[in-house]
C-alpha cells in the first residue's frame, strides 16, 4: 500500500470463486447471433459472416433461408452448403468464443459485459455499488440495534409511506434513505445530491485482469421456495460468465482531502464515528455484511439445493453482478418479514405471504450441484493464493503492477 498526506491506496487481487456474471443489457443473444459448434459457442461476426456469404455466393440463399420462419441457428443453415464446418471455418466469421459449461439445449443466453476490445471485464462501478450497499447496511444495523425508535421513523416508516403511492419505481423505496444517510452533508452549499455523497471519497480504478481465460456459458437454475423447501423450475436460464479461478487487480484509492470536508460538514443526525474512513475500514464493512448475508443463505439452505454455505463465512469475500437478488443487493436483510413481502408483492411479483425473496438463482457446476452466483475471494499483497506441498503462490507487486509469484 502506497500512502500520501493527500491519497491513500491500495491494491488487491480479485479471483472468481462462482461463477460471475455482470451485464450491461437484459437482451439475450439470440440463434442469428452465435455459432454453437462442439464445445464452444461462437460470437458471429455480421462483417466478417457478410464477406464469408459473399465470397461464397450464397447472400440470396441465406435471405431467403432467414425469411422462411423460426430457424435453430446459423450452423444449421451452413450445413446445407458447407461440407466441413471447423473451428478454422468458424474462427474466420466469429469474434469472441465461449467454452460450454452445459449439456442443455438452450436458443438464447446473456452476455457477459465486455470492454471496448471485446474483453470482458468488471466495471468498477459494480464493485463501488457493492461498497455503498455494506455501508448504507452497516449504519442502519447498528440504528436498529442501537435506536430503534430512530430506525422504525427513518427507515421502515418511510418505506410504508412510499408503498402506499399509486405508482413507484423498483428503486423508489431505498432511494430516499439512501439519499439521506449517504448524502446528508453540506459541500458547497449543496446537500442531499451527487456531489455530498460519502463514497465520492472512495475511488475505484478500472479493474484489470491478471491473464486472460476463455469465458463459461453456464446453465443457470431458478429455484423456488415452496412448503419448506426450494423446488426448480422447469425452464433454466443460461448465462456467459467469468469461470471459477479468473484473477484481477484492483485499485482502490481515498480522497483524504474529500474526506476532511465530509468530516466538517456531517448533519447532526449522521452517527459519523462508524463511517469507514480508511481503505481498511470500507473492507472491514464489506465483510461485515456479507458475513451477514452468508449466515443468512446458510440458514436458508440447510437442507440444500446447494451446499456452497455449509462452511462458516471465510473471510475477505464478497458477492458480486447478476444473480445475488435482493438479500445481497439492498437492506432487506434489516427489514421485518411482513414489510419484505410488502415490498416484493408491490414492486415485483405478488407471492402473498411466502418467504420474502421467494427464489434463487444457482449455477449449475455438474450434475446435481449447484452454486450462488458472484462469489469473489481478495487477497492482499504477500498473502498466499494457492499451494502444493511446499510450494505456494503469492500475489506480489512489481513495477506497480500484482503479480502471481512461486515461492
């Protein structure tokens, strides 16, 4: 960690340990837009496809072929005219491919999000989202436990006031709440907007990836809670994700000069002393609430469908993009059961009574088990990833860059 009297920083290392799953859209790739040959999927090309049909004369069959109805997928259409369709064929009117995690027919799935060169990576506004969730949860937990009168007239009252509008937004319940205990401070005669908000004094570089690996296309299966315990559903989902093992570099940096304004100009009514204002203390508070949240799923899934959270909570691991619902999301984990199905028969979809999230989302690993999604272990510089017999691997720093190192 390198420190100044104005930035602090630190770096760590970001590995997958589930399957994860970030995008930037909720449209899925459909048959026209994929090649599916042995074990890989294949991003087509609309360039590169145009000039193969092109070169092949085969422009009008392909339109005609399209404009007959439903097809399955382009390699259905290329075994009509193409003798050997291989991985030589397919790589020439592709850009990017996916190795297959699945068995399942499937016609369509979600991407993964991806740079502009076509990497896919993890933006840092998702990992600054997951900091400002621990925060907000981390300050209203303590309220609850500490003044309850507090948390009932600044927190669930002011939910049950939004509930009762005609119309809101998904959003709508926490945004307030968020607003008033992450952005209550006054900076430039401004308060209460973007520019007071208390995680401004947190920076989070563009994540980078340690090496490259070939993303998965995993099958993803929704899981329902119904008389005590968690049934599937009959139709899976079927995601592109960053596999289990892939590594990357994090930067984290504070603004000590923000934060000196922030500590200045805090309302009266912030509990400020529990406010992280360190590197090390924002990552204490991620741990704190997904500690939280692990002990909760652990609870959940007690008699399965997947045994991921048999083990206590590790340590220095947080849950990260698509598939974590609202438990990992928001403060749902504060709020009483009944106003937990309020909130979701209101906003979502009404399940009456039943447990408020009714369902989950798990990755299908292999036959008959099953993961959460997003799992993400950190490791800081000096501390052991792996090891094998007397050998381990370290992440360590050279020339300002982390590195895996033998030793």
């Amino acid at each position: 960690m390198v420190e100044n009297k104005i930035v602090e920083r630190k770096k760590i290392a970001l590995q997958i340990d589930t399957p994860l799953h970030i995008s930037n859209r909720n449209l899925f790739v459909g048959p026209f837009e994929y090649l599916k040959v042995e074990n890989h999927v294949y991003f087509l090309s609309e360039n590169k496809f145009s000039k193969f049909l092109a070169n092949k004369n085969l422009i009008n069959e392909f339109v005609s072929w399209a404009l007959q109805g439903e097809k399955p997928n382009i390699v259905e259409f290329l075994k009509k005219y193409i003798e050997n369709i291989d991985e030589n064929l397919v790589s020439n009117i592709s850009y990017s491919k996916i190795e297959l995690k699945t068995n399942r027919s499937f016609k369509q799935f979600k991407s993964q999000i991806r740079d502009a060169f076509g990497i896919p990576f993890i933006p840092a506004s998702s990992i600054k989202g997951v900091f400002r969730t621990a925060l907000l949860y981390r300050i209203l937990k303590q309220i609850k436990y500490e003044d309850s009168e507090v948390f009932e007239n600044k927190l669930l009252n002011k939910i049950y006031q939004v509930l009762r509008q005609n119309q809101i937004s998904k959003r709508e319940p926490f945004k307030k709440i968020i607003n008033f205990w992450l952005q209550n401070f006054r900076l430039n005669e401004q308060t209460n907007d973007p520019h007071t908000d208390y995680l401004r004094i947190l920076k989070i570089r563009d994540v980078k990836s340690l090496f490259q690996r070939t993303t998965g296309l995993f099958e993803v299966q929704i899981f329902s809670w119904h008389r005590g315990k968690f049934f599937p559903k009959e139709r899976p989902l079927f995601v592109e994700a960053l596999p289990k093992g892939y590594l990357y570099e994090l930067e984290l940096l504070l603004d000590r000069t923000l934060l000196s304004h922030f500590q200045k100009n805090v309302s009266p009514q912030i509990p400020f002393d529990i406010y992280p204002k360190t590197i090390e203390e924002f990552l204490i508070t991620l741990q704190e609430f997904f500690r939280d949240f692990w002990n909760y799923e652990r609870k959940v899934f007690s008699n399965g469908p997947t045994n991921y959270y048999a083990k206590p909570y590790p340590g220095k691991m947080f849950r990260l993009g698509w598939g974590g619902g609202l438990l990992s999301t928001t403060i749902f984990m504060l709020l009483p059961e009944e106003l937990r199905q309020k909130i979701r028969n209101r906003l979502r979809h009404d399940r009456g009574k039943i447990m408020a999230p009714k369902s989950r989302r798990l990755v299908k690993i292999q036959q008959n088990k099953f993961w959460p999604l997003g799992w993400v272990k950190w490791f800081e510089i000096g501390e052991t990833i792996a090891a094998k017999g007397q050998e381990k691997v370290i992440i360590a720093e050279e020339k300002d860059s982390l590195k895996l190192k033998v030793l």
